[in-house]
C-alpha cells in the first residue's frame, strides 16, 4: 500500500470534527514542515474544534482480516486454549491485539488533565469513538459508555479536575464502553459480538495500596446460588456503587451492563451472540467480575435456551476472588478468561501475596478460608519483556505493566524458546506512550503521547480557551424498561 510521507500531510480543522491528516499537492520544493490550516491563519476559533486537538492516533499497521467463522469458539478458550498458546497461534494472536486496542482505547480517550474541567470523561461521543481513534476498521459500534462512581478510594483510577467549579461532574469518571459488531464483521467472526472494554490505570501499580485487600460475599450486591463465592472489596464496590444525584451514576457500572446486554440479546435474538469482556490492569478485574455478573445472572442463556459464550482477555490482571469464585465461573458457568500476563508485572501477584492458587496444595487448602485467601481464575500466557530487543529490560515497575507494552510483547512472542520477532509489524514507538521503556536505538522520547497546546485553542478574540466539548449522553432512555425485565428495577430505587 502506498504511504504518503508526513512532509506531504496538513492537518485541516472543520467544524464539530477532530484534525484528520491529509494528503497535500507536493512541494515545489523540498520541506518537511507540517502545515496547519484553520479558516483564519494562526487563529483558530473554539466553535471550529469541538474536542481537544490531538494529532492522529498512531496505528499499527491495519490487521490482516481473517475469517474466523469457522474457528471464533476454538480462538475464545471452547478448548481452554489447548494446543493454542505455545507456540502461539497466529489467529489466536490477532484476537488477543484486537481486544487489546479496544482495551487501550479507553486510555487514548480519556482525559487525565487535572487542568481540564472535564477531567475524568471520556474525550469523544460514543457514537464516534472509533473514528476519532482511527479504529473504525474494528468493524465495532459503541452502543453506550459505562460510567462508575468516585465514591470509591482509588485516587489512581478516578481523576479530578482542579476547577471544581467548572467540573463536568463532581462524582462520575468515565469507566469503559461497550459495543456491538457490525454486519460484515460479524459475519467474519462467525457471530455477533458483544464486547465491553474496562479502563484501567495506564502503568500506575500505585492503586493496589488503596484496596483493602479483604475478600466479601457477593450477596447482596450480586444475588450468588453459592455463599461462599467472596470478591476482593474494593472491585465489588467499583462495580456495584451509585451516587443517585449524579445523572452519570444513578445507576451503578453493574447495572448499566446488565440492562445493556439485556437490550443488545434481545435485540440479536436470531443470531448466534457471543459476550467478550477485556480490559487492564484494574479494568481486568472489573471484565472478570462483570463476566461472573452476566452468567450468574442468566444473561448467557437465549429465552430459546440457547447459551451465549462468555470469554474474558485481560491484561496485567491481579486476582478477584477466592478458590470458590473461580470454581463457580469456570466449572458452573463455564466462562473462559486468558489472562495475559508480564512475568516481572508486580500486579497479576496481587492481591493475595502470601496465600494464593501457587501456595504449596497443602497450604492453600488449609487456610484458602481466609478473609485474605485468594485464586485467580481462566489460563494465563506468560510473556517476559526481557525477551524483547526492543525494550530496555530494567525498566521499572510501570513499564512492566503498560499495556502497549503486552501488545508489543504479543506481536513478538512466537512460544517457549522460539525467539521474538514482530508477527504484525506493530511499531514499537507506541509502547512510549505513556512510559519510557523503548531502547535509545530507537529514538522514540519518552510519554510522547500529549494534546497539542494542552487542549486550548484560539479564540477570535485572541484569547485561549479550552473548547466546550458535545454533551454526552449519560443513560439510553430504555434503562429502566431492561432493568425491570431483569428484577433490578427495585433495587435500583
């Protein structure tokens, strides 16, 4: 494919729409400057950008589009990923980077700018996130954002803006999204695909102090069949808190999925559905428990019967639950999670330190009863940054847990002792996003990834301003209508 170099491209700005990079006539002469063109020169008016200005998402190369339909289960753990994962499977390869840029999508579009009153939220309207991201080649549409409450004491999750006065909300971040296939691409998948993605915490490892590293029943936040199914606290009330003055959080994370899942089987009611949750870091055990959330409560079950598959894909995942949880959502429920993991990643250790599923048989049985006991659940692939040439392999503990950097590690990683050579041609510059873990070879700078002129622009009056950004939608009208269907309605008031 023909590629069109950068000292070719202008950035154009149009009314209610995000800079998109096109080709320009050549130069008469050589340059490699990069034109910014607005409808006045040198002034750009708040009413022509209507989010914050970003250069283009930097994309790997586009994906080979394989045709799964024949395969989809085998690659979504039917098997437990048997025979898949070492050496690894170039289809199964490909899965795992898709639902991995949908999990970082949500850190490309949410806003950490403490500066910005809108710090906390999502950049983008959900009806336009994928193109604004360049990712409309997904094949995906976001049906609806999720939103979760920051009543919870995770500072590094939840961001505040420093102008409390001019907050989009006092209460809400936005936590995620979840969207549907379309038509073509379902088609290649061999079904319809439900995927809900989990923000997480980019590389900060700082949040696991704040949990409270304390197992708790489910009940009665989450009706369970089995009293002994516990949860790490602090996810459970991630999950399953509202604050009913906030129109972005009167109804909680769980049940804003629940009644959207609802909505979106019934309306797939005639094809074959399946469910695929993913996420990192924090955003991992949150796509776990929504997963145990949506078998236990019926929705992987057609009204014809028929079951709907359930698959996890997390990234950098600590543990969730005890050994009871794990048993009820593998053995009962049948859900298939593949956890990704960095084996110098301190997070998929925690929490759980010193009792877990890797203590000595006689240890765990014997104190697995304990309030800090805990299991982690699906099968895991295990990836080691040293293996990369690309990465400096005494990065610290954030680069070990950055997400692109598992992507990065994914397209190289071929199987034990196999080497490391990229399958995908993934640039590596995208792993210093966020961190600074690329070699010097490289010449990539460290955290590159900013908004142009900290998100202001200017006005027509000269002055400098952060433009207002579309009002997003906080809940369908249709919430309720679902929620009744599923008994929620009443505990929902």
């Amino acid at each position: 494919m023909a590629t069109t170099p950068i000292s070719n491209m202008v950035v154009t700005l149009e009314a209610k729409n995000p800079p998109k990079l096109q080709a320009a006539p050549a130069p008469s002469s050589s340059s490699h400057t990069l034109v910014t063109t607005t409808r006045k020169p040198s002034i750009m008016t708040c009413k022509a950008i209507s989010t914050q200005l970003k250069p283009e998402r930097p994309m790997p190369p586009k994906q080979e589009q394989l045709d799964i339909s024949s395969i989809w289960r085998k690659l979504h753990g039917e098997d437990k990923w048997a025979g898949l994962l070492d050496p690894l499977d170039p289809g199964l390869r490909l899965e795992i980077i898709r639902y991995g840029e949908m999990a970082q999508a949500t850190y490309d579009s949410f806003d950490y700018d403490p500066y910005s009153k809108y710090c906390g939220s999502c950049r983008y309207p959900h009806e336009k996130l994928f193109e604004y991201l360049d990712m409309t080649h997904m094949g995906y549409t976001v049906s609806r954002y999720i939103y979760a409450t920051a009543n919870v004491s995770l500072p590094s999750f939840f961001k505040r803006s420093r102008f409390p006065h001019k907050m989009w909300s006092d209460r809400a971040n936005w936590a995620g999204y979840i969207a549907v296939s379309d038509d073509q691409t379902s088609k290649r998948l061999g079904r319809r695909d439900i995927a809900i993605a989990w923000r997480g915490t980019v590389t900060h490892t700082e949040w696991l102090a704040d949990l409270t590293n304390y197992l708790r029943p489910l009940s009665p936040e989450i009706p369970c069949g089995d009293q002994g199914v516990k949860v790490e606290a602090g996810f459970m009330d991630l999950y399953t808190d509202k604050s009913p003055q906030c129109r972005f959080c009167k109804y909680s994370a769980r049940h804003q999925i629940l009644s959207e899942v609802r909505k979106l089987v019934e309306k797939y009611e005639d094809e074959e559905v399946s469910i695929t949750i993913t996420g990192h870091s924090l955003g991992s055990a949150l796509a776990v428990l929504s997963a145990f959330d949506l078998a236990e409560t019926g929705l992987n079950v057609k009204k014809d019967g028929s079951g709907i598959h359930i698959s996890v894909i997390t990234f950098a995942g600590p543990r969730v639950g005890n050994w009871r949880f794990k048993q009820r959502l593998e053995l009962d429920h049948g859900v298939k999670v593949l956890r990704v993991v960095n084996t110098h990643d301190i997070v998929p250790k925690s929490p759980g330190f010193i009792i877990n599923e890797s203590s000595p048989e006689w240890v765990y049985r014997l104190f697995k009863w304990l309030p800090w006991s805990y299991a982690h659940v699906g099968v895991q692939l295990e990836l080691n940054h040293r293996d990369s040439p690309d990465l400096n392999p005494n990065g610290d503990a954030s680069c070990a847990h950055n997400l692109e950097a598992y992507l990065h590690l994914i397209d190289g990683y071929q199987g034990s002792n196999l080497g490391f050579k990229s399958a995908t041609g993934r640039d590596v510059a995208l792993v210093n996003k966020s961190c600074d873990f690329v070699k010097d070879k490289h010449s990539v700078p460290p955290v590159w990834w900013q908004d142009m002129n900290k998100g202001l622009v200017r006005s027509s009056d000269g002055l400098w301003r952060q433009p207002e950004r579309p009002r997003h939608v906080d809940h369908p009208e249709d919430i309720d209508h679902h929620l009744n269907q599923l008994g929620l309605l009443q505990s929902q008031s």
